[in-house]
C-alpha cells in the first residue's frame, strides 16, 4: 500500500528532519469518542493532542454512562515518539492513580490508591525502553496514537511530500492498569467503504492484533481514526 499522509500527523514521529518545525503549539486532533456495547452508548472519550515544539501532549477524559466513573490521562512524548511521562487518574467512584517514566532506560510505574494520610503507593519497574508505546485499557486515544507511529514507521518525505509504503509492523506496549506489557502487531488490511452516523465513508482499515484479540482501525483520509472495532465481541467505538 503507498499512499500520501498530512505532515502534521507524523510530526510527532518522523522528527524534524523530515519535516519543517511545526509552530510552537498546534492541535493535531481533538473530538470525542462514543463507545457502544451491543449498540448501546455505555460511555464517552473526550481528547485533544497538541503537537508542541519540543514534545506532544495527549489529554484523555473518560465518563461512563449512569455509573459515576471518571478517568483522565495525559501522555507526553518527545519528538521522536519516546515517552516523557504519563500520568492516570480516577477521580469517581473512588480516588486512585498512576505515573509511568523513564528511570535509567528504562519505566518506572508509581501507583497510589486512595487519598488522604492513608493512601499506599507502591512502584512497579518495567524493563521496557522509553520507546514502548502506552496502550492502556480505558482511553482508545491510544490506539490511533499508536497508528500514527505504524504510519510514520513506512514514511519517507521528499519535497515536503510524504509517501508511505506499509508492511507489518510489531510494536513493545505498556497496560498501566494491568502492570503489564506485550507486544503487538499493525498491518494494513484494505480499502473499504462503511457507514458513519448515516454517512458513507471510504476508510483505510488496519489491524491491530492483540493477546485479547484483534481490533479493526478505521482511518479515513484526515489520518483520523473515525471507527474502532474489537473482533468476535460486540465493543465499537465511534468519533463523534
């Protein structure tokens, strides 16, 4: 598959040797996701990704229909796609949270559950390199992140043009919330039309495989992740 990609979708990735510097703050994608079980509307993503001049920033917010829950998460990554911190929050039904960073090439995890003069923090080293990817359970932000990476792996740029050429790809994740890590495999599959909100849309899908099974990514041609499905189970998740 080759194909032309937007520059400001790699910047993060591709670096500034083969793209010119973006300005000094830049929203690479903001929205919202719906995320349905069985066809029905259990909770909603809110994200934003600013691309800055020395790092990018991804924000997620999670609110789960009728229950209380809340999550929020905050990515930092460097220019080269290496991660700087990440930080996870509930905030309801009950108060917990977690940090990962770099610590002597390698993560350190600094989990904390509760609040007040009782709360127990505890750390969780990972042998993982700086360049592992975050993919955690709650925020699906992560994997068109992750996507971007898989793009920006088969790019190349010539006359401020990018062209990509896709094979697979396996990439070494970190799941925060389970302490644990795999790794996991990005392919293009195919060209396809499908139905968005009543609307159709030509979408490049690819696969994301999994020890929990695969995920089916719609991209549309904004290298926007417009559609998430989890195969064998009835989980989609939709851009708003």
């Amino acid at each position: 598959m080759k194909k032309m990609v937007p520059a400001v979708l790699l910047t993060m990735f591709l670096g500034t040797t083969l793209i010119a510097k973006a300005p000094s703050t830049q929203t690479v994608d903001s929205g919202s996701f719906g995320i349905y079980m069985n066809g029905k509307r259990v909770a909603t993503e809110t994200f934003k990704v600013e691309q800055r001049s020395d790092m990018s920033v991804a924000r997620s917010d999670l609110k789960v229909q009728d229950s209380g829950v809340a999550q929020h998460s905050e990515m930092e990554l460097s220019a080269n796609g290496n991660l700087l911190h990440y930080s996870w929050d509930q905030m309801q039904p009950s108060k917990s949270g977690l940090t990962v960073e770099p610590n002597d090439e390698f993560l350190t995890e600094k989990v904390s559950a509760g609040a007040g003069p009782n709360e127990k923090a505890y750390n969780v080293p990972h042998l993982l390199p700086p360049s592992t990817a975050i993919l955690d359970d709650n925020f699906f932000l992560h994997r068109e992140i992750l996507l971007w990476r898989y793009l920006a792996s088969g790019c190349s740029s010539k006359s401020q043009a990018v062209t990509c050429t896709f094979s697979p790809q396996q990439f070494g994740i970190l799941i925060p919330a389970q302490h644990a890590s795999e790794t996991v495999t990005l392919d293009f599959k195919d060209k396809e039309k499908i139905s968005v909100k009543g609307q159709q849309v030509e979408v490049s899908v690819f696969i994301l495989q999994t020890e929990d099974g695969d995920w089916f990514l719609d991209l549309n041609d904004q290298q926007k992740v417009v559609r998430m499905v989890a195969g064998g189970s009835n989980l989609e998740v939709v851009r708003d």
